[in-house]
C-alpha cells in the first residue's frame, strides 16, 4: 500500500475543556454497556493470572481524512487502545488490545482490579517520589488531542530516514514557544496544600536517609600522617581562593565577561576555600581530623532524628486541609520557615582515589538544611491541575507560562501518529510502498508521563487486508527504545 497522508495526534495547548473531546489520550474510554473492558493474562507474569488492560487513547473515526491508510479503515465510529504497561518488550497479542465501537457509551470506570500503570518491574516513568502509602495511579491524566493531518514525507539524512520536520513542534504548535529537550521548569514554590504536602513529604524523605560511618583507610590514614600533607592542604586553599579572588577582579574590568552566576560561583567557591582553610588550622593534627571525621556521621544521624518529630506534626497539620485549597507565597514561607533555620554543616572526606599508589586527601563541605524544597514531582502535580476544568484555575498564570512551554515540545522530536512512516528508533521507514500499516505511533511524552521502556515509544501493525475488513485482532506491536 502506497499512503498519501499521516495523522498526529497534537494534545490540545491548553485543553479545550469546556465540550467533551472527540478524541482523547489517558483517563478513562467511553465504552458501550455491553462492551467488558478488555483483559488478558501476561505471557511475562503468567503467574498474576487475568489482568485489565491500561487505557491508552480513543480516537473519533469520523475525524480521521479519508485518505489515511490508503482509504482503507473506519471513518465511522472509535478506536481504543489498551495496553498492559508492565511487560518489559511486549511480542505477542496479550500486551495490548485494539478495539472498534461503532457508539461510545459513557466514560467507564476502571474495574477494581485494575493494578498501577508502573509497578516498577521495568524501566519507564519514576513513581518513587510518590509520599509513603500512595500507590502509582492506575491511569493517566486525560488530555485531548486535536487530529492533524501531514503529508506522508519521509527524507534520508545523515545515514538516516526521518519523517518528522526539525523541530517539528513549533510547527504543530504554530511558532508557540517550545522548550530545549533537556530543559526542565525552574523550581516553583507550592500553590496548593497537596504540593505541599509533597513538599514535606520529599523533606522527610531526605532527613531519613541513611548516614554512613565514615569511610577511613589505613592508606587515608597514612597519608594524612605525614608531615606534609596538612601543611600542603593548608597551602592549597590559600592558593585557590587567591586565585579565584583576582580571576574575579580582572573579569569584573571586563564587561560583559562573566554572567552574575558564574561571579556568584566564584564567590561562593572563595568562600569555601576560606572556610576550609580555617577548619585545616584549627584540627591542626591528623587525629584531630580522623576523631573529627568518625564522630560526624553520629552528629548528622541526631540532627536528623531532631528535625523529624516536628516535620510530622507539620506534615499531620497539612493532611487535615483540602489538597486542592489555593495556597499563597507568604503562607508557604510561613510554613517552610518553621524549620529552615535548622542547619547542619560538617566536613567530609572526598571519596578516596588512588594516585600514583596514594589516596588523595581532599575534603569538601557538606551542609543540610530544613528547608523544603519544590515538591520533585511538581511537574506531574501541575499537569493534573492544567488538564482539569475544576481546578485548572488553581495554577497561577505565571506557573501556566512557564511550564506550557515545556508540555508542547517532542521528545526526541516523535509525535504521536496514525499512518504513514513512523519515526523509529531503531528502525527506518523504508520509503514506497509497505506491506503492513501503522495503526498507532505513541511517543514517550513527558506531558503524559509516558517513558515507554528507555525513552521509546510504541509502534501498532496492521495488514492492510485486516483493516479493510475492520479486524483488529491481528494488530502486531513493537516496543522501540535506547
């Protein structure tokens, strides 16, 4: 089959959320009553019995072009996809179910049994951050998409086929601003009782870490011994803060030569040197500094257990508020200030690495607050909120600004897809004709928290005879990732 077109599935920036969607990734489907939720039992886990399948996406068929696919397919009707996220590399039939209704029904809920999107038996979207006793969800967050149709193009480049344009979403988002592919949104202060919640609940976290004993060698030992060696440390940090001080004075003649970040470093890092230097003469001896260095770690593990009784009592205080009541700048400092000045610094030894048959003796200053951070999963907690018409309106506009930027773009520049070539990752499109047809291309996406093995993305195979026949049974999929 020859194809003239391919469809993108375009998540809707924002979402248009005053009407149903036609067209929909995540949440939950719109099956008929009479339609069972699709299920199956895992060729990887046989041992977990039958099993629902995870919702994925339901596509409106009147919506698709009629030249999609060769003119062949539904134009009436919806497409779902399901999938079971937990297999690893899914081969056969089991891992995934592609269905056709010809009426939608209403939005079904999910059967009981149906388990977490992750339960972290395979690489893909990190639940850890998730506060003690709350599962990974059993669904993601649902966000409609707009059907855009492109031309079947593929091009060869640098020993490559690819489909996609560069920088393909500032085109499907019509010059909107997109974010570099690294990038990730600066920290945001918690806007919500939930956020913080997490917020504390990240804090805890860290203050229950595990603090080890220090790690001293006889080699380490040795070495500080010498006469030399405290001597040598001394003269080091002199040198480097000296250094750094007239590197600073000749940058600062120079306009334009050093960003205010890069000065601050360099202030910070004079600092530090100083400081250290301080520390080297008051030890003055090397049992000074092993007694030092061994009774640390105890010190650090008390400063801990002091902090934690009244972070719980703040974290129970919270827990007693609505998740989604607004909350300010200000009240949040409040709240954070409580312990922010509970601070701990102490000097530790570099991990040792041999030299010419010598540890190298360097120390470096570790310092902890009470501070809580921005929640780690505030990107996920924001998406949430921006795909909900209820509580949409909780996000401040200047959050909204920040983050839209980084939910338009691709990663890796892989859209969503129906038709035509496909953007692979460890394969080419072969350009011309094609024996199979792709049903489905769905990207990793950050936006859904969708990291499909290692940041790949899943592709969906049907025989264009199948399709012209409406039987969907024989779909082929295939996992594709770094």
């Amino acid at each position: 089959m020859s194809e003239a077109v391919s469809v993108i599935l375009r998540r809707q920036m924002p979402p248009r959320l005053d009407a149903p969607a036609r067209s929909w990734l995540g949440g939950l489907p719109c099956l008929p009553d009479a339609t069972p939720w699709p299920r199956s039992v895992s060729s990887v886990h046989p041992e977990r019995g039958e099993r629902p399948l995870h919702f994925l996406a339901q596509i409106c068929c009147a919506d698709l072009p009629r030249e999609l696919w060769g003119r062949l397919g539904p134009r009436a009707g919806w497409l779902l996809l399901f999938i079971d996220p937990n297999q690893g590399c899914p081969e056969g039939s089991d891992a995934f179910r592609v269905m056709h209704v010809a009426e939608p029904g209403s939005e079904r809920a999910p059967p009981p049994d149906l388990g977490p999107v992750h339960d972290g038996v395979y690489s893909g979207p990190s639940y850890d951050d998730l506060p003690p006793g709350d599962p990974a969800p059993d669904r993601w967050r649902r966000w409609p998409v707009d059907l855009v149709v492109a031309p079947n193009e593929a091009r060869q480049e640098h020993g490559r086929v690819l489909v996609a344009p560069e920088n393909y979403a500032s085109i499907l988002y019509d010059g909107a601003e997109i974010a570099e592919e690294n990038a990730r949104p600066a920290a945001v202060a918690p806007f919500t009782y939930r956020h913080a919640r997490y917020a504390l609940f990240d804090l805890q976290r860290g203050l229950k870490q595990t603090i080890p004993d220090a790690r001293l060698s006889p080699a380490f030992r040795d070495e500080l011994s010498r006469d030399e060696t405290i001597p040598a440390l001394v003269d080091h940090c002199r040198a480097e803060a000296r250094r750094l001080r007239e590197e600073r004075e000749r940058l600062s003649l120079s306009s334009g030569a050093a960003t205010p970040e890069q000065d601050e470093w360099r202030r910070a890092r004079i600092g530090q040197f100083e400081r250290q230097e301080r520390w080297l003469i008051e030890m003055r001896t090397a049992d000074a500094i092993i007694d030092y260095l061994e009774a640390s770690p105890a010190l650090e593990r008390a400063w801990q257990e002091e902090l934690l009784a009244p972070l719980e009592a703040m974290i129970e205080a919270i827990g007693r508020r609505d998740p989604d009541s607004p909350l300010s700048e200000e009240e949040w400092r409040a709240l954070a200030a409580t312990l922010a000045d509970r601070r701990f610094t102490r000097w530790r030894n570099e991990h040792e690495r041999e030299i010419e048959g010598r540890p190298r003796i360097a120390f470096f200053e570790h310092e902890r607050t009470g501070e809580a951070p921005p929640p780690r999963r505030m990107h996920q907690l924001t998406a949430d909120l921006y795909v909900d018409a209820r509580r949409r309106a909780l996000i401040p506009k200047e959050v909204v600004a920040q983050y839209e930027p980084h939910w338009r773009r691709l990663l890796d520049n892989r859209p969503h897809r129906m038709g035509g070539y496909h953007d692979g990752l460890q394969s080419d499109a072969v350009i011309g004709p094609a024996e199979e047809l792709l049903l489905f291309q769905i990207a990793s996406d950050d936006a859904m928290n969708w990291w499909w093995g290692d940041v790949g993305a899943y592709y969906f195979w049907i025989h264009p005879k199948d399709l012209a026949a409406g039987d969907f049974s024989g779909v082929r999929m295939d996992l594709e990732c770094y």
